[in-house]
C-alpha cells in the first residue's frame, strides 16, 4: 500500500523535512499535489496555498500545487484516491487516515507558541446567552463531524456539563444542528444570526 503524507496544518517551514518525506515517491518529473481542508476564511486559505506551494517549489526544486478539499473526509479520501500527496488537516482526520491507508504525520502545527489547542462555543454578544444551559433549544452550527476542535471538544463541553449524555445525539439537545464545512464558516453562520452558536477551534476568529 503506498504510504501518504499527513501535515498537521498549515505553516510555511521544514521544506528539507518535507523533501526528505517524499523523495521515495520521486519519478521522471516528480510534483507535489497538497489538500487543503476549508477550515479557514477562503480568501486567506487561497493566499496561504499560494504561499505555501510558491516557497516549497523554491525551496524544493519540484512543481508543488494545492487545492482544497469539501471538508475534512475528503482530505482523507484525496489521499486514498492518489489525488493528493499530502495533506494539510487535523488530529482525528489524520487518525483516520493512519488507520485506512498508512497514512504518516511529518509536521505538527505550533500556533502562537503553543502546539495545542481547545474547541469552544461562541455566541453573539447581544444574544443574552451567557450559559451553556441557555443553548438547550437553541441552534448550532459546528465546523466538520470529523473535526476535534470544530465539533468533538465544543460537543464535550455540553457532556462535561451533564447537558448531553455521552454518546448521545446532541439533536435531542438542540432545536437544529448544522455542519458548516469549517471553522469561519460555523463563526460566519453565528455572527450572521443564521444560527445561536458555533463550536470551533478558540482561533478561529482570528483566521
């Protein structure tokens, strides 16, 4: 089974770390195909691609190009398919990937110093919500059902605080629950007011 690439997330460093990952996969005119998952505000995301697959062909020396995938599962399944050969994307997606075709993180993101991270809920500042409890009957928009940060840590929250039973559809809890392919878009649909909440990473609105 030929072995994929997995980056953590996306940052413009270690591009001998990089080579050295897929020199094996080298052929007559070798290139480098990434997928990018839409967790960030698409205008940036598509400025960061360039970034990114301008400096790694510099630095390099092979044709590098990226594109962004419809959400986190089909990062993974880009992988599978050949489609890309690396691939930009979070905790519990690159498990999955791992687990279904050997798929190796190389690079781990380090954000602000730190490379951890927490899921969290927004909500409005004029909303009157101000408690966990008030969003019982509420509407809420979550990044991606694959995405720790943008689903299973803000959804944890509600368990933690013996909102929602463990393992239980939190459809029982909410009056909608929504899935909006990313961090800014679930931050976009909450600000918008097409919805009470968002579960998302604690950076997301600063991307």
């Amino acid at each position: 089974m030929k072995r994929r690439n997995v980056i953590g997330s996306a940052i413009l460093a270690a591009a001998a770390a990089l080579s050295l990952a897929i020199a094996p996969a080298a052929a007559a005119e070798p290139s480098i195909t990434m997928a990018f998952v839409p967790q960030e505000n698409p205008d940036k995301l598509l400025g960061d691609i360039e970034q990114i697959t301008v400096y790694l062909t510099e630095q390099t020396g092979v044709p590098v190009k990226g594109f962004v995938t419809s959400d986190h599962a089909a990062a993974v399944e880009a992988l599978r398919n050949g489609d890309a050969d690396i691939s930009f994307m979070g905790a519990l997606p690159s498990i999955i990937a791992k687990h279904r075709i050997s798929a190796e993180p190389i690079l781990l993101e380090v954000y602000r110093g730190k490379p951890t991270y927490r899921g969290r809920v927004f909500v409005r500042r004029e909303s009157g919500i101000e408690t966990l409890a008030d969003l019982e009957g509420k509407t809420i928009a979550f990044a991606d059902p694959i995405s720790e940060s943008g689903y299973l840590f803000p959804l944890k929250t509600f368990v933690d605080a013996g909102l929602i039973e463990k393992g239980a559809d939190p459809k029982g809890y909410f009056r909608e629950v929504y899935f909006a392919g990313g961090y800014q878009q679930a931050i976009q649909a909450m600000a918008s007011g097409l919805v009470d909440a968002a579960g998302a990473s604690q950076y997301a609105i600063c991307f």
